[in-house]
C-alpha cells in the first residue's frame, strides 16, 4: 500500500470508527460487536505506524469515545477518565502478564484484582465534607457531563456519606471521587418492559442502551421511576480545585474497595485476587460460567494490578491505563431455524436483510431476529432461507448470524436476491459506486420517512416525549404526516383520540413540538438527519456556521477543513444540500418555526493556554526524533492540553523538526512559523512536569 492508498483508507478508517462511535456512547445503538470495532481501531492504528505523517492528535486511536450531550453542562473531571485495552483470548492475558512483569522487574511481587466487567454507563461521583457535590458522565474523557440530579436518585448513590465517613479516607482528606458504573439490572428490565408492553410502548432494547438514555433524560423523577443500579470500582481524594490529589492514594485497589465499602456506597462482592496467570485465568473461567446466573449483564472481566506503586511504574497511554485489562467473553452462540428473511428499510433508505429465526435461549435472552448486515455478507456465507444456522450475541447485545450449516441443508434452497425494487414503495433499489449498501432512493418512500422522523424527534435532536415509533408508523400510516414539518401540523383532538392517549399525552406531544424550535443549533443540524453528520460533526458545523442558509452555501473545501471534518464527510454534506427535494425541506422547517434565519451558536471551545510552553498551544511534528517517538511526543503534548496536527498553517504555534524533516519544516519557514529542535521540546516538555526518564 503506497501513501496516498493509506491516506484514503485511514480517512475511511477515521470516519467509520467516529459513526460507530456516535451509535455507541451517543445514539446507545450500536451496529457492530466489540471485536468488529476492536478490529477496525487496531487497522487504523497499524496504518498510523507505518505512515506517521497521516497520523493526527485527532484521531480515535488517540482519543476515548464521547458521549457529550450539549442539554447537559460540562465540567472537567479530576483526572482522565479513560477506556480500557479489550482482549478476546488467553494468549492475550497471558502477553499482558508477561509485560507488567517485565517491566516492574518483580515478578514475585505483582498481584492481581478480577472483578465482572459490568455493562453499564461510567459514572465519576464526588463528596466533599460528606456531602454529594457533583456526578459526572465519562464524556470525551477529558471533560464529562454533569448530571447530578440524575444520579442522586439512583439507589446507592448517597447525597450524605456516613458520619464515620473521614475514617474511610486518607489522614487529612476532606473530599474523595468514587468511580463506578450506573446499569439495569436484569430483573429491573424485565419488569419495565412487562409494563411497556402492557402500555402499549416499544420494549427497550437492552439494559445497557437503556440505562444511557435514562441517565440523559432530563426529569430526574424519571430516572427515579427507571430504578437504575450502581456499583463502584476506584476511590481517590481530590485536593480543594478538585483536582486529583496523587500524593494521598491508597496502597492498592482492595484498600480502594474496602474505603468505597466503608463509605456505604455500594462494589461489587465478586473481586478476587490473583496472585499469577493460573490462578487467573482460573477465575477468569469462573465467572464466565457464571455469568448468566448474575442479575446484570457482563461481557467480561477487568483486570488490574494490585499496588498502586506498581500501577504508577506501569504508566498510562492517552487512551487506558497500561497496568488494567478487559478480558472480554466470547459471544455465546446457539443453532436455529433460518425460516425467512425479512427487509428493514433505514431512514437513509439503506435496505438491510434480517434473519427471521425459529426462537432460542442466547446469553440470557429469546432471540428470534437477528441482522445479516448487507448483501454481500449474505452472499459470502451462503445464508438461505431454512439452513439451519450458528447465532451470537455479540457483547451479549447484537444478535447476528455468524454462519450457515450448509452440511444440514435439504431440497432445492435457493440465495435470497437483492431485491431489484424498494418493499415499502416499490420503486427501484440502487447501489452507488463503491458502496456495498442498496438503498431505496425515493425520498417520499413511507420506510424512509419514518425513519427520518424516528431520527428527528430523538433525546439528541428534536427531543420531542411522546412520540414512539409506534405512533409514527400510525401517523403516516393514517396520511397526517408527509414531511417532517408535519410534526408542528399535528391536530390536538386527533391526538387525545387515539388509543391510549387523551388529552394529557396530546399535550405533552404538542408542549415538546413547541420547545423544539428553541433546541440548540447543534440539535438543530443533528435532527436535519444529513448523512454522516453525528452530534460531534453537528456541534463543529453550528459552531462555524450561524444559519441553515450559511451552512447550504459551504463548500466541500470549506467544510473538510473543518476540525472532525474529513473529505468524505464534507462530500457527503454538500451533496445532502445539493439533493432534489433538501431545499423544499429546509423552507418547509422555516415555515413551521423549526429553522430561523440566525441561530444562537454554541461558544467557541475555550483554549486554555498557560506558560509552560506547551498547554493551549498548535504543533506540528516532522522528521525523526531521537530520544522519543512521535506518537510518544504527540502523547505528551496532548497529556498537556496542547494541540497536534499534520499540517502547518499560520495558526500552528511551533513545529518540532527531527532528522530528515521536509516539507513541513520548508512551509514553517515560508510561513515565520518557530521551529524547535527535539531538545528545545523535551526542555517545555520537563519545564511542564512530564518525567522523561520514566
């Protein structure tokens, strides 16, 4: 693979590990399973290896996932709060402990903690003098959502610590931050589901997708009625910015444990301890066949190292901590019935086969559907109707098909085929080039649009309570709704008389239509439905763009020079803009009230700069360093708050130049740009606080 096939695969690369992203910590829908995602980071990561100079600060292989909702305020935690390094096999835990034990240089010495990998949501309480002062989302790890209110209604969670509380503690701490992770348990979820059903309402997906959307609803009494659970895994003190006070950790993390139990705050009484690799992969045997038996859903274990010392010798990466593992289970699978395959048509007008299957027990749940993706994926493992089938859950959430048992098959089966017309419509399927998805390019096809008003209204969007997809199918089936702006159309007596509903549901629908026009820019672009535009890009273009009408008229070099914003993503914006029936749309939402022709922006970031040399300030890496490599120069300089791109411009502050620089270093010059040598960077690096000689 030359350079500029590197370029084109790492920008698609980037793009699909940011949608799958946004479906995951944003939207709580995830399309692929964790090893699928592992997978498409880990090629991302070896072309970033083998061609450097495409590699950016930006990029997901130096960044955590998000879950930043704009409805909520944001503070920053006391330390990152980061992700964990997956492993899917023994081999994998075998080379970590082989690693941490090498680079400790005591092998005798090193024990570990194992506790369940709980499927949750990442919480970041604290307290301070016993009381509750703030509870924070994981975010983007740097900075989270606050969501105080929320989080004081789950049980477990105390607004006032025990009056012993100090004695938990540290000598001399007044304030602490537990860690932990919010989630359903299973009984929970069966019971509000059961309710659901009753009400008529969709059943929630599952517990993890559901506990993400009850701690971002914004009715406190409402995640109280959801009764979500928490439990917690790591405790440190925190001096009087907040901040995280290194000076007064705990020996190691069953000292952390035992603190959080004295507190009175709930952990989780499954930890054991290791002392070497068969002991550990003993318990790592144990509860995989246990965990069905729990009340909550598990895809794994975590690992960590014991000691505290030992975890600080073993250090951090900007992404997870060196000295902890996720051990992740392999996905249970079970054999079936293929009896049909049904067609799914997505609000994009994507037309995605599923798997409609003979019921079966898989991972704790009745599986009786499952996705087979795309068609080329049918057609690679040679899946008909009525083979007898492998199934999976994948994370214990995705069920999907894995394979066909074609040594099983009787008669004369015959492939499905892509189907040459839309099943909604009836119109004609096309595949653009170079994508492997059909698509029904109608846009008035009826899937289609319930699919673009299930979008439009979400928590992230519109965020309009009330309308279920349910109901949507209903409005369109009934002729009420033929465009999104119908929605602000919709008659209050026809509403209070469907099944169910009367006046009070009526107006809680039309009280949340109403609110919709004063959502933030961001939600507004967000809810529009454009093509690969998430809630990261939506916040980046509301930022630069103050109006529909100015963000019509970006250009595609315009918008791909955008931060988050690559070639792909900006084509695919200007093209949505550009498409027959967008513009009729857009005046459509500016006669109901929904677009106006100036919008509040969201504030620019804030650029927190200091004198250090390093923080707030731009750089360009070029050339070979010595005593460093660049991914570890970029990790220090981002561990800083600084800035790295792949490209100079008279916004960059200084460009490093190694050995053998080029180009960069040439515009650095043409452009006045100060360019320092690798000693000048490790001077503000060392002048920064960050050891070097660790």
């Amino acid at each position: 693979m030359n350079e500029q096939e590197a370029r084109r695969r790492i920008v698609e690369l980037r793009e699909e590990i940011a949608r799958h992203r946004r479906l995951y910590y944003q939207e709580a829908a995830p399309e692929v399973t964790d090893p699928e995602y592992d997978a498409l980071e880990q090629e991302l990561a070896d072309l970033e290896d083998r061609f450097p100079d495409l590699a950016v600060a930006g990029s997901p292989t130096a960044q955590v996932g998000s879950d930043r909702d704009d409805r909520f305020p944001s503070a920053p935690h006391s330390r990152p709060m980061l992700s964990l390094q997956n492993s899917y096999d023994l081999d994998e835990v075998a080379a970590f402990d082989a690693r941490v034990r090498r680079e400790v240089g005591q092998s005798g010495e090193v024990a570990y903690t194992v506790e369940p990998k709980m499927d949750g949501v990442a919480l970041a309480v604290r307290y301070r003098d016993g009381e509750l002062t703030s509870a924070l989302t994981r975010g983007d790890g740097a900075v989270g959502d606050v969501i105080t209110r929320n989080a004081a209604t789950i049980a477990g969670i105390s607004a006032r610590l025990p009056d012993r509380w100090r004695e938990a503690l540290p000598e001399g701490a007044s304030a602490c931050e537990v860690r932990g992770e919010a989630y359903l348990s299973l009984s929970r979820f069966a019971e509000l589901n059961t309710a659901r059903e009753e009400a008529g309402l969709e059943p929630l997906a599952n517990p993890r997708n559901a506990t993400a959307g009850t701690l971002k609803t914004l009715d406190p009494e409402e995640v109280r009625r959801r009764g979500l659970s928490v439990v917690f895994y790591q405790l440190f003190t925190l001096g009087p910015d907040d901040r995280w006070d290194e000076d007064r950790d705990l020996a190691s993390h069953r000292e952390q444990m035992t603190a959080i139990a004295r507190l009175g705050l709930p952990t989780n009484p499954e930890l054991v301890v290791a002392a070497d690799l068969a002991a550990l992969e003993a318990h790592l045997a144990d509860l995989e066949r246990r965990r069905h038996a729990l009340d909550y859903q598990i895809d794994g274990a975590v690992i960590k190292v014991d000691r505290t010392a030992l975890q600080r010798r073993l250090g951090w990466t900007s992404k997870a901590p060196r000295w902890a593992l996720a051990y992740k289970f392999a996905a249970e699978e079970a054999t079936t019935t293929l009896r049909s395959i049904s067609l799914q048509v997505g609000r994009t007008g994507v037309i995605t086969p599923v798997a409609e299957l003979d019921p079966v027990q898989l991972a704790g749940t009745t599986v009786s559907r499952a996705t087979l993706h795309n068609w080329d994926e049918l057609a690679r493992k040679d899946i008909r109707p009525g083979d007898r089938v492998v199934v999976a859950k994948g994370g214990d959430i995705i069920p999907k098909v894995l394979r066909s048992l074609p040594e099983e098959r009787t008669g004369d089966r015959e492939p499905m085929p892509p189907p040459e017309h839309c099943p909604v419509c009836d119109q004609p399927t096309q595949r653009r080039e170079g994508e492997v998805a059909l698509r029904c390019v109608n846009p008035n096809c009826p899937a289609v649009l319930r699919g673009k008003l299930r979008h439009f209204v979400g928590r992230q969007a519109a965020d309009v309570d009330g309308i279920g997809g349910r109901w949507i199918d209903v409005f369109v089936e009934e002729g009420w709704i033929r465009s999104l702006a119908d929605l602000f159309r919709l008659d209050r007596d026809r509403l209070a008389a469907l099944p169910g509903w009367g006046e009070k549901s009526a107006d809680r629908v039309l009280r949340g239509l109403a609110a919709a026009p004063d959502r933030p820019w961001a939600a507004k672009i967000f809810a529009l439905g454009i093509p690969q535009v998430g809630v990261t890009t939506a916040t980046t273009l509301a930022r630069e763009y103050a109006s529909i009408e100015a963000l019509a008229r970006a250009g595609v070099e315009d918008l791909a020079a955008l931060s988050d914003i690559g070639p792909v993503v900006a084509e695919a914006i200007a093209s949505w803009f550009a498409r027959p029936g967008t513009a009729e749309l857009l005046d459509d939402l500016r006669e109901v009230g929904f677009l106006r022709e100036e919008e509040e922006q969201p504030p620019p970031e804030p650029v927190v700069t200091s004198d250090n040399g390093v923080t707030g300030l731009t750089f360009v890496l070029t050339g070979t360093l010595e005593t460093m490599t660049r991914d570890q120069a970029r990790g220090h300089i981002t561990a800083l708050g600084g800035k790295v791109t792949g490209s100079v411009s008279k916004k960059t502050d200084a460009v490093v130049a190694g050995a053998r620089a080029g180009s960069k270093l040439a515009r650095a010059e043409q452009l006045g740009v100060p360019v320092l040598d690798e000693a000048e960077l490790r001077t503000r690096l060392a002048d920064a606080g960050i050891d070097l000689e660790r």
